[in-house]
C-alpha cells in the first residue's frame, strides 16, 4: 500500500508560533511582516515527517488582503510563499514535495458567493506565480464542483499532477444524510468530476472528521465503478480540521474557531486509521492538527504498515 502523509493546518501553528497574525489576513500576515514563521512551520512538520507540504497561499486573496494589496502584492507575496515551500522541502536528506495551494477565491464555505469571473484572473495570479516552484497543484476547500472546473481551466493541461480537495457539510443534520459538499451537491458527483478533470487525487478537507469516512467510502466504490483496465485510478486522501461544528452560513477564518479538546493526537489517529480502512491512502490534516498529529500518523504508518515516510 502506497501512502503519503501531508502536513498540517499552516495558520494555526503560524499563531502557536506566534507569528503576526490578525484577521483578514490571517495567514498571509506572516508572509507579509515576518516570512521566517512560515519557513519553520515547514520546518516542523517536514521534521514531523510530512512528504508533503502546502504553500502558505491560502489567504493570498482579496477576501484576505484586499483588492488593492492584492493587485499590488499578490503575485509577490505567491511567489515568496512557493520560495519558502520549495526551500524548506529541498533543504532535508529525504524528498519531500511542495503542494501548491489554490484556494477558494471568493471565500471558503460559501458556495454560492462563487463568481467565475471574478476569480479567473485572481486564481491565474496564483498559478503564474507558484507555478515555478511546486510539485502538484492542491486546490483546496472546495465547496462547489465548479470550483473544480475553474482550476482545471486556468492549469489547462500542465504537466503537473491535480489534487482536487473538497470541503463537506459537518453540520448535525448532514451526517445522517449522504455525504455532500458544502454546496449541497454528492460526493459521488464531485468525484465523477474529478475523474472527468483528470485529477489525480480526490481529497475531503477543513471538515469535522465524523462526516469523512463515509465519503472516503463512496468515493472508493464510485472510483472502482469507473475503473479502466490499464489506467491510473484516482486517488483518496483526508485532511480534517479540528473545529467545533462550522455553522452553514460562516466564513472560515472569520473568526478564531474553537479547537476541540478530543482531537489530540491519538484522538485523531483514530480517525486517520478508520480512512485508512476505507480506502484512504493520503492523509493529514487541516486548521488546528499540528506537528505533534502528524508525527502520531508516521509513527503509526511505520508501525502498521511496516513503511517508512
């Protein structure tokens, strides 16, 4: 069994670190005011063990920054945030890949406030200026499948591999129905569009970890459905938050989120390792799972698979 272990959410360990950090900007901040937080975010969870880590590109969007930072900064401050990713992964003795994240432009969890036209341009300043320094491109917290068309649009065709992760409804109501994303609409449906957009993996984030196993189910079943003799089969990951229940109508990072107190370390393990038995073979995490989680994951990837990551 193949798997790669990913880092952890950035912005929380920016604050723990106690990097600049203040909403809007949330994680761009450090970008802006102190770079060198960033660098040892990575540092610590390549050190954790992660095989991958993501660029802190997530808040680089006018939704963060502002309209004018961004026209005059974005491209820059993308562009420093892939430098930092790319440095902090080739400074080790082991590879480790750097994870381009593209972020929901027009605000996470909020499906319908997705305008195609306003976020093209934006998302191809994203991809101009990380493109130089990543390994796959991770767009990240998708709440609607259209989101997920737009990436494939603005990439094309590149070369570099496609990583689709959509965010799912964690509210009490949703986890006694099929699993959905945060637009309302099926896993089942997001991943047939993965598959159409030729990703290479389909991943489920910045959700509670109760609503992901049985999506990390049905995708499985939908992928083996569609399997082709000879193809590469899509792959599944998951990287869940460690927030109390998101209310429907919030803005991530529009406030400081409570993080819960039984998701330490072996709490979550016990999770990944349910994903892991359903078919899961990249894990991680999202806002609030720090190093000390993943470096719980490797040892227990060592352990029961009798792999070394």
């Amino acid at each position: 069994m193949s798997i790669t272990l990913l880092d952890g959410g950035t912005g929380r360990e920016l604050l723990r670190m106690g990097a600049p950090f203040r909403q809007p900007e949330w994680s761009a901040l450090a970008l802006m005011e102190a770079p060198v937080f960033v660098a040892r975010v990575h540092e610590a969870f390549i050190d954790a063990g992660a095989e991958v880590i993501t660029t802190n590109s997530y808040a680089i969007v006018p939704f963060h920054i502002g309209a004018e930072c961004f026209v005059r900064d974005g491209a820059r401050l993308a562009a420093l945030a892939g430098r930092l990713g790319r440095e902090a992964a080739d400074a080790g003795k082991r590879r480790v890949l750097v994870a381009g994240s593209l972020p929901p432009i027009c605000g996470s969890y909020r499906a319908e406030w997705f305008e195609p036209k306003f976020a093209r341009p934006i998302l191809a300043t994203l991809v101009d200026a990380l493109q130089p320094f990543v390994d796959h491109w991770q767009a990240e917290t998708i709440s609607c499948i259209e989101e997920a068309e737009l990436v494939r649009e603005v990439i094309g065709r590149d070369a570099k591999p496609l990583w689709l992760a959509f965010t799912l409804r964690d509210d009490a109501a949703a986890r006694l129905l099929e699993p959905q994303l945060r637009s309302g609409q099926r896993v089942v449906d997001a991943v047939a569009a993965a598959i159409s957009l030729s990703a290479q993996a389909i991943l489920f984030n910045c959700s509670q970890p109760e609503v992901m196993g049985a999506a990390v189910s049905i995708a499985r079943q939908r992928i083996e459905e569609s399997a082709q003799p000879g193809a590469a089969r899509l792959r599944i990951g998951v990287y869940a938050n460690a927030f109390a229940i998101v209310r429907k109508q919030a803005q991530a990072n529009s406030e400081l989120s409570e993080i819960r107190s039984d998701l330490t370390p072996q709490g979550y393990l016990a999770w990944v390792n349910d994903w892991f038995d359903r078919g899961a073979d990249i894990v991680g995490g999202c806002c609030g799972i720090g190093p000390e989680h993943i470096r719980a994951i490797r040892e227990s990837i060592s352990a029961r698979f009798g792999l070394q990551v």
